[in-house]
C-alpha cells in the first residue's frame, strides 16, 4: 500500500487520510515489513527517564518527515532517524503542512535543514537540545507565520495540544511521576508526624 498523494484540492484532508495510515494503532504494509510509530507532519515526544518523573511536562522531542518517519536529536552530533532515543512515541502533536508560510519551503525541506545543522551541534541539555532542533525546523518553515519558537514555547504547545499515541503512553508519562508523588508525601507525612 502506498502513501495517497495530496491532491491539490484538499491537502488537509489526505493528509488526515495518511497520517491515519501511518499512525501507531495501525502499522502500514510497506513491502512485506510492518511500520510503526509514523506520524506524518508531527511532533512526537516520549518521557525521559528520572526527569519526566519529576516534572512530567519535560520529554525528549522530535519531528516527522511528511512520509510520518522520526527524526530527533539524539545526543551531541548525533540525529536519530525512525526511532527516539528514548523509546517509542507517547504524545504526538500533529500540525498542518498548509501552514508553512515561508514560500519555495516544504516540510522536508525544513526538517532536513534542520537535522543537517544539528548533526554538527554539541547537545547542551538545557540549552540547545532536542527541543531547539525542533524549534528549528518550524522556524525555517516560518510554521504558522511564526519563526520564534524555541525549546519553552514547545514544551508548552505540547503540553498544550499534543495528544497521547495510547493509554499506555498515558501511563508511561504519568505514572512515575504519581510514584515519587506518593512516595514524597508519605516520607513528608512520616516525617511530619513522627515528631
């Protein structure tokens, strides 16, 4: 089965069409391999082990090519292609290519220039990350008249309009985080009325 081209018409709506396809609860055929975790013109996130269980707004993030394949920046020099660095997809974010207001740009076009500068960054976790690489590619394609956005205002829109793969990507971003909670209230309960 191959991907519908987008008539000129309606981009949207074959887009919808795709990115249902493509998306994690129904893996594509695509020569006699199964595909996965595609979300076609979308930002993915998935929880970051001992961060997110603390602040659970905080992930590792990427971006989708057009054909629903991940890209994410890794590490220092390092951009992943197909699968996160720190697992599968629990929050995607799916955006619409019709809002690129930057003329002559396509979405891969944007996502590749940015993974191209970013293989040759070194990754600073709290200052030009997975986020920034992310940040990059909407602001090349100037995404909804916007060439401003940076690794905060992603952290918020996400949290904001990204929508769980699963339950289980639910769970796998929240429960930690309801763990330590407990865990941190009974040892200050404890503590509190052990005097």
């Amino acid at each position: 089965m191959s991907a519908p081209t987008v008539p000129p018409s309606n981009p949207e709506m074959t887009t919808d069409i795709m990115f249902n396809q493509l998306h994690n609860g129904s893996p594509v055929n695509r020569g006699g391999r199964y595909i996965k975790h595609r979300y076609p013109y979308s930002i993915v996130w998935t929880p970051l082990p001992l961060i997110t269980w603390f602040l659970p707004f905080i992930g590792h993030m990427g971006i989708c090519q057009e054909n629903g394949l991940i890209r994410d920046f890794q590490g220092p020099y390092t951009i992943g292609e197909g699968k996160m660095a720190f697992g599968n997809p629990t929050k995607y974010w799916k955006l619409n290519p019709a809002k690129i207001r930057k003329p002559g740009e396509t979405w891969d076009g944007a996502v590749h220039e940015s993974c191209e500068v970013y293989k040759n960054r070194m990754h600073i976790l709290c200052w030009d990350n997975c986020h920034s690489h992310v940040a990059y590619a909407l602001n090349e394609m100037n995404y909804n008249g916007h060439s401003r956005y940076n690794m905060v205002s992603l952290c918020f829109l996400m949290l904001l309009f990204g929508k769980y793969t699963s339950f289980k990507g639910f769970l796998a971003t929240w429960v930690p985080f309801l763990i330590v909670s407990a865990i941190t209230t009974g040892i200050v309960l404890a503590v509190k009325y052990s005097k």
